[in-house]
C-alpha cells in the first residue's frame, strides 16, 4: 500500500471550499492508502495568529474533520508540531535547497505582498516545511489542489538534491489533483475563503447559512423575474452543481433558462440541498465537541505512531549524512 500524506492549516473552520475542494477526497481516499492527515500548526505560525486560540482551532478542526470521514483509527490524523522530526528534516533540508527555488515560489511571493509587515524566514522556507512535512513519511502521494503543485515539484526536487548528495533515502512523491475544480467564493469573484468574507462554513445553521445565500449575487442579466438567465453566469449554480441531486439540477437550469424560476425559490432549493449534505455532519460535529478527551487521547495516539515513523527516517537520514542518530526517542 502506498503512503498518502496531506496538511490542513488550523486557521478558522473548516468552508464548502475545504470541504469539496479537499476533505471529501481524502476521506475517500483514506482507505486506499497508508494515510497521513496533519493539522499543519507550524505552518499556520507563520502569519499573525492569536495564541490563546490555537489550541481551540486545533480541537475545531480535528472534529471537524472526523465529522467530515476522516478515520483516526485507521489514518493518522495528527498534529505537526507534536512530532519534532518534521522541524528536524527541515533544517537538513534547508542545507540542499538552493535559497533561489524558494524565492520563486507563487506561495511566497504572494503572502509577502499580503503581509508586509511580517515577511519571516518561515514565510521563504514554508515549502521546504512541506518537503520534510511528506518526506518524513516517505509519501509517495499527495492529494492538493492545483495552487500547490508547485510545492509539491519542490518537494521532488528536495528529494532529489537530497538522493543525489547522501544516497537513496527519499521517494519523489506525486501530486494527485481533485477532480472538483476551486470552489468560487459567495461573492463570485476569489476563491473561497473565510479571510475573504465569501465562505459558507459546514457547521453554520440553516439560518446562517439562508443569510448568506439569499443577498447573494446571481446572474446579473436577472434583473427583474422575467428575464431569463445564464445559469453558468451564476455561483450558485456552480453550487447546485455540488450539492443537487441531477434531476433538480436539470429543472433549475431550464427554469433559470426560461425565467421559470425566480432566484429566491432556485436560492431556497439550494439551501435545502446543502442542508441535506451538511446537517449529518454538523450532528455528528457537535456530538465530537462534546468529548474533548476522547478526540486529545486519539491525536496523542496517532503522534505517538508519528513520533516512531519519522524516528526511523531521521535515524535513516542522518546516518547516511555522517550525523549521529539519536537511537531513543
Ligand atoms: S435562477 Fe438560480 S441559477 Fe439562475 S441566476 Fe437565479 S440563482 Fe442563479
């Protein structure tokens, strides 16, 4: 069985975006490889963030994602910084990768215009993190979306100046793409993303959610009710598209076609269709948030198996470099 690694940073709750765009594909993926599913703390220190509510958005996200399928019985659902290795790696990776491969990065280049005030070292070497974060397991998979492509053809490369310096230790892990393509925020105009105002949450109740959908913007050749419309115009539509069953999604694009529907009643078709999809798992959610001990003994468990497997590979790793491995952990 292959190895499957991904990350999720902890910075707010989990959005459609995430939901569709990601975490619906790792949990069907989950079982069909030996996966690893990491709450990226380390990563998310690198912009400001509020220390008092780290540890609560860990807790979030981890429900959160168990809500939404992820196994932490038989996947590795763990937290980052609870296994020092992956800090480890990095550091020796950072001595094989040329500074110039992380200048170039998309990543860092926009989140040093996003955050002027705070261009770190961590920012630069974010991709190196994420190198180590997948080697460390030797992942040969890594399920992304397109905007991480290129850290992850890093990463090969990572592996390679590693390989090509010490000896063969690291595989050269593939990126494998969601087929659904990015999920357009409320607003229509970004991605979705809860910095961005434009998110509809997957915990939200019916009314939070009817209150973001209804002044949503639609096709804007729907002036009046009458007039017709282009559903593909529309991001909602893009939403029936993920949510409604085909039938439905059939009706409403001729009624939205020939102005047979009017936008509230095609709104409120959506809205119980997402409520179908996400009501099982807000259930599920708030159950989970109600037994924190239970959720903290199954990230000990899960780090503790991380702790041991990334032992092996810095064992490994710094044998081949001439450094002495510590042989207890
Ligand atoms: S009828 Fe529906 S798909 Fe058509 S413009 Fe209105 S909200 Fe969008």
């Amino acid at each position: 069985m292959k190895t499957l690694f991904t990350g999720i940073q902890p910075t707010g709750e989990l959005h459609m975006g995430n939901y569709f765009g990601a975490v619906k594909n790792w949990v069907m993926l989950q079982d069909s490889y030996k996966s690893y599913f990491s709450i990226v703390d380390y990563h998310a220190i690198t912009i400001e963030y509020e220390p008092a509510e780290m540890q609560k958005k860990i807790f979030d996200l981890a429900c959160g994602l168990i809500a939404c399928g992820i196994n932490p019985d038989t996947s590795r659902l763990f937290v980052q910084s609870e296994v020092p290795g992956h800090a480890d790696l990095t550091w020796i990776f950072n001595s094989v990768t040329p500074i110039g491969e992380l200048e170039r990065m998309t990543q860092y280049k926009d989140k040093s215009q996003q955050h002027r005030k705070n261009i770190n070292v961590g920012l630069l070497d974010y991709p190196v993190l994420q190198a180590a974060d997948i080697l460390i397991y030797k992942a040969e998979v890594v399920p992304v979306g397109e905007d991480q492509v290129q850290h992850i053809e890093l990463t090969r490369e990572v592996s390679r100046y590693f390989n090509r310096r010490y000896g063969d230790v690291f595989p050269e892990p593939d990126a494998l793409l969601t087929k659904t393509p990015r999920i357009v925020g409320l607003d229509g105009s970004a991605k979705m993303s809860k910095s961005k105002g434009n998110s509809i949450a997957l915990f939200e109740s019916r009314e939070e959610i009817w209150e973001k959908l209804r002044p949503a913007a639609t096709d804007p050749a729907r002036i009046k009710r009458t007039d017709p419309g282009t559903p593909e115009k529309c991001t909602l539509w893009s939403y029936h598209v993920l949510f409604s069953p085909e039938a439905e999604q059939k009706e409403i694009h001729e009624g939205c076609s020939t102005a047979g529907i009017g936008c509230i009643d095609c709104k409120k078709k959506l809205l119980e269709n997402v409520m179908n999809e996400f009501d099982p798992l807000r259930e599920k959610y708030y159950t989970l948030q109600s037994k924190p001990q239970e959720i903290r003994d199954k990230l000990d468990t899960n780090a503790q198996a991380c702790r041991q497997a990334a032992a092996a590979t810095i064992r490994e790793v710094k044998e081949k470099m001439g450094l002495k491995p510590l042989w207890k952990i």
